[in-house]
C-alpha cells in the first residue's frame, strides 16, 4: 500500500506519521506471509531432493515426473483396490504429499481386481492404459505381449491391458533364498500377524484372503513362482554357481511387470526378491 | 444493467483481485433520495426495535451451511469405508455415482504441470464448473471446503482473544492472493510439479477425513495456530488460490447476496462476521449506488450477513427469479 510521492499525495489528504508506519508495517507482514507460504511450499523440494529410495508405482503410471505431475492425488486408485495395494504418501515425501504408491512387501498389487481397476479410476491420466503420443516409452519398460493373467488363463481375455512393466523383481539376497539353499518352506509365508492379502484361486477368486490364513508346505521353496499372477513371468531354473555346482534359482524373465507378489510372499527376513521400482528389462 | 452498475459489476472484479473499495462516483436518484431521507429523519423507535433484534442473533444459514458441508465432506468418507461407492475420491477430484467431478483450482495447476488434458479430466472440470456457476463460485469456500469450517472455529477463538485484548488482527495486503495464484500457476508450468497441491490444507484436510490423518496435517496446523494468534482468517483471505479461480467462476453466478437499501440501519453489523468484508462497502450509509445492489464476486455466500441482518436488508437472490416469479 505504498504512495507514490508526488502526484498522488497532492490529490489526497496528508497521511499522518502513525498511518504511514501502520501501511509500512502491512507490507512486511504481507511480505513474512508471503515467505511463510513459499517458503512451506518449496520446502516441499527438500524431502524429494534426497529421497534415496524411489517408490514403486500403480500399474499403468507413467514415467515418474510425468506421474507427478499428472496426478491430481484424490485416491481414487485407493478406493478400487481389492487389496488396498495402494497408499497414498505423506509430507516427508515432498511433493509425493498425497501420491500413491505401492509397498509391496507389506501389500503387493496381486491383480485380484483381474482389469487393473486403478488405470480405470483415474481421472487425469497419471495411470494410463495407452501413454499419449507425445511422451516417450524408455526401451525395456515396454512389455513384449500383454501379460497373461495365471487366474484369467481360461477366460476368453486371459490377458491384463497392461504395456510397460512398472519395474522388474530382482533376486537381491540370493544367498537368503530357500530354493537356493535347496530348503522347502512350511507354515505361513509372512508370519501369523501379516496383514497382507491375495487372491487364491482355488479358495475363492472374487474374495482375497490374508496371507496368513494360508499356511503353505513345499518340499522346495517355490512361493516366488507358484504365487506369481503373471504367467512365464519366473520360473525355478537349474543353474551353475561361481563353484560350478548345479542348483535350483529362481529366474525373473520378460513378462515380469514388476507387481510385487514375489517380494510380499517370500518368507524369508528381508525378501530375497525385491521389485526395483521402474527398472526396465535387459537382455 | 445501467451505466453505473456495470461500473460497478467490473469494480468488484477488481477488489476480487485485492483493490481496495472505493467511494462510488455515481449513485442512482432513488437511492440519493433513500441516503437523504435517512440523514434528515433518524426513527428512533425503530432503532431500539433494531438493536433488540440483534440481541437475538439468528443462526439459520449457518447451521445450514454447517450441515451441508459436514455432509459432503462425510459422504466421501463414508463411500470409502463402507464401500457404496456414491462421492468416491477426495475433493480434488472424485465420481459422484459415476460422474467426474474435479476440483478447478487442481484441474487447473494438473493441467498447467502435465500440459496434457485427458477427456474425463475435461469432463469432470466441467461439470464442476457448470455445476459451481450455477451454485455461486466462492460457494465452494463456505459450503463444502473442510478448511473453511476449522478456520471459521479459529477465527472464533481469535476474536475471544482479541476481545480479551491478548491478540489483535494484523490484516495484509489482499492483492497477496492474486500474487499466489499466478505464482502457483508460473510454479505448475515451469517446474511440471503440482506445487500447491502439496500445500493445500483442502486437499490435505479432505484426504486426511477420507484416508486417515498423516503429518501433512501440521501445515494446516501452523496455518490455523497463525490465524488464531496473528491475523484473521489469513489463509483464506490473502492466500488460498483456491478461492480465487472459484471468485472468477462466480463473476458469471445468478445466485448471489442481495443488498437492499431501504431498511438498512447501516450499522454494519454484516461487516463484522463477514470473511470478506470488502464485498460489504456498499452498506456504509451513503454507499449503496442503487435501492438494491448485488453483492460481488468475492462473497463466499455463506449467509453470515443474512443472519446477521434483522432486517432482511441482505438476502440471498438468484439473478432472474424474481422476474420470473
């Protein structure tokens, strides 16, 4: 509210000393709100700048700036999820304040929805079935084929409308993994107090159970594998090790959309198998 | 609309945007003829019957309001819980039984970030901005946004305080707001990053009602701790870019606050409640440019005024309907 000091003042009546210095110390106030604000605002950039770890995705997310901003963060992809996959993050994540990702150790995205229903919620294209034209796909996150769904398999669609992977599981501990040791694995994946859910067929298809109301028992520790939704995403394959002796692995392959099932059902103390979030496949 | 009311109409714009009011240059006879007829004749009587009207104020469109934004705010949670899936989302964007409906302030800074507009993003926005052109703009503000009832809470304690003498209102520059929004916009479109959604207590508040509490909630916090303690109601009136893209919208709103000048006793008692008391300049005696006069584009509509009002001086009124009635 500053005067400019000729013409004006000449129109207007004289403001006296007490005006002035109130007007001076609107200005400041307005100028320590603005900062206030800006300052909270850009602070925002601080929690992303040193984020180590990037966050796996929804299905169908595009690249993570593009994700960003895109995503207008009203949870809809929340709400469809049979399984509650997706959550959304909090202030220390910056400008993540209300974006959703995926924790897949603790809930992976198993497809039990059969349609990837979080593509389907989004109003402003942050998950997307097709990826417009202008943005661009980076070589390896496109998907060979549509992934074949193991639970859809006898439909006449047996297919997910999925194209690029949201990133690739990698066998991170291989010296913790069962199959490798040659171990089987008895009792519940994740321990009685997993919260976890996931969709099995032969129990009920439209209704996910908890994890830890299905105990598993395998001569050889398969769970990688046999839980995985995608098909011929991996395999347990006979192997050289550095000694040269043969031993079983398991082998992530193309397919692998980076879902997560792996990482939540291995039971071993931290996963073997981890998602690297939007990891791209190399050959 | 005659000369000195469109003057007026695009004046209004004006202080939407952080003008100070002015003295109106032109005032109609009629309205000349009710301002000296005042001065000349103060009814004394009628004044006590006034200022005992006052004494017992009315709540009726705030419990209204109160009612229905508690509503709206509920029926998103309540579609997330128990899953019958009627307002799914938050308020930055939801499906009411199907139908996009996205906020415009976060349509907006979305599109200015992603450059991109996907068909259900054009839809949902609008829809919502036919839906709040017809329903007033600002109404958005006082009837359905989460922040605006908590800081209305604030702005009670505030005043407790200020009454107690402990704090008084250190007001600002309201131009400020329209500082935001440009800055908030250049920020969306420069950076690619939705920078106001991360601040927004709108969109914090409502996720944190339908999704459970998270600490982006002490942002909204500080905001309100600062308007208890410094200056009155600040979020809303120099800050939130918010309120300002649903203002423009209703520039072109038929629902608005009505002003007549006849039974005004210009105490200004409206001016005292209001959030934007600038909106109000027209009843300080002698202002009023006409014998009625529509209240502009920054009024919230939240019926404050009206209740205040034991005159009926203020009154909502939808451009048209009483032509047609």
């Amino acid at each position: 509210m500053s005067e400019s000091p000729d013409n004006k003042i000449a129109e207007k009546p004289p403001i006296s000393r007490e005006r002035r210095q109130q007007a001076r110390r609107k200005v400041l106030r307005t100028i320590l709100l603005t900062g206030g604000v800006m300052g909270a605002a850009l602070s925002g950039f601080l929690p992303l700048a040193y984020a180590q770890r990037s966050r796996l995705r929804p299905p169908g997310a595009l690249d993570e700036k593009d994700f960003l901003s895109s995503c207008i963060k009203c949870g809809q992809c929340v709400q469809v999820c049979p399984v509650q996959a997706i959550k959304l993050a909090d202030l220390v994540d910056g400008f993540g304040v209300g974006v959703p990702y995926i924790d897949a150790r603790a809930q992976a995205c198993d497809f039990s929805c059969d349609a990837v229903q979080c593509i389907l919620a989004c109003p402003t294209g942050a998950l997307v079935y097709h990826k417009p034209e202008f943005l661009s796909v980076r070589s390896g996150a496109q998907l060979k084929a549509k992934p074949i769904l193991k639970a859809k398999e006898k439909d006449a669609e047996p297919t997910l409308n999925l194209k690029e992977r949201i990133g690739v599981a990698r066998l991170t501990r291989p010296e913790a993994c069962l199959a490798i040791q040659g171990k089987g694995f008895k009792g519940q994946a994740r321990g009685a107090g997993f919260k976890g859910h996931m969709r099995y067929m032969a129990v009920d298809r439209w209704k996910p159970i908890r994890v830890a109301d299905h105990p598993y028992d395998v001569p050889e520790c398969d769970l990688c594998v046999s839980e995985c939704p995608v098909k011929n995403a991996i395999s347990i394959e006979t192997v050289f090790g550095p000694d040269g002796r043969q031993r079983k692995s398991p082998v992530v392959h193309e397919p692998c959309v980076g879902c997560g099932v792996c990482e939540m059902i291995c039971p071993v103390e931290s996963a073997a198998i981890e998602i690297v979030p939007r990891e791209v496949w190399r050959t | 609309m005659n000369g000195p009311m469109k003057r007026r109409f695009v004046d209004q714009i004006l202080v939407m945007f952080g003008r100070e009011p002015k003295k109106p240059a032109e005032i109609s006879p009629k309205a000349q003829e009710i301002h000296l007829y005042k001065k000349g004749n103060r009814d004394f009587i009628a004044e006590k019957l006034h200022a005992r009207a006052h004494a017992e104020p009315s709540h009726t469109w705030r419990n209204r309001r109160w009612i229905t934004l508690l509503l709206a705010n509920l029926l998103f949670v309540v579609s997330y819980w128990f899953d019958v899936q009627i307002l799914e989302g938050a308020l930055t964007a939801s499906r009411f039984i199907g139908f996009h409906l996205i906020d415009l302030n976060s349509a907006l800074q979305v599109m200015l970030a992603h450059k991109h507009v996907i068909v259900n993003l054009f839809i949902g926005t609008g829809t919502v901005l036919v839906l709040w052109i017809l329903l007033g703009g600002r109404t958005f503000c006082s009837w359905v946004c989460p922040y605006h009832l908590l800081a209305e809470w604030a702005e009670k304690l505030h005043l407790f305080l200020v009454k107690k003498k402990l704090v008084t209102d250190q007001t600002m520059d309201r131009r400020l707001r329209s500082v935001f929004w440009l800055v908030f916009a250049v920020l969306a479109a420069a950076t690619g990053y939705t920078v106001y959604e991360a601040i927004s207590p709108t969109g914090i508040l409502s996720r944190a009602l339908i999704y459970g509490p998270g600490l982006a909630l002490l942002w909204v916090l500080a905001l309100l701790v600062f308007e208890v303690f410094f200056s009155r109601r600040a979020w809303c009136r120099y800050a939130c870019p918010i309120g300002l893209t649903y203002g423009v919208v209703g520039i072109v709103s038929p629902l608005r606050i009505m002003y007549r000048l006849d039974a005004c006793f210009h105490e200004g008692d409206c001016r005292k409640v209001c959030l934007v008391p600038h909106v109000l300049d027209t009843v300080i005696k002698g202002r009023a440019i006409d014998t009625e006069v529509p209240i502009g584009p920054d009024c919230t509509r939240c019926g404050l005024c009206v209740d205040a009002c034991p005159t009926g001086s203020l009154k909502f009124d939808v451009k048209g309907l009483s032509k047609l009635m």
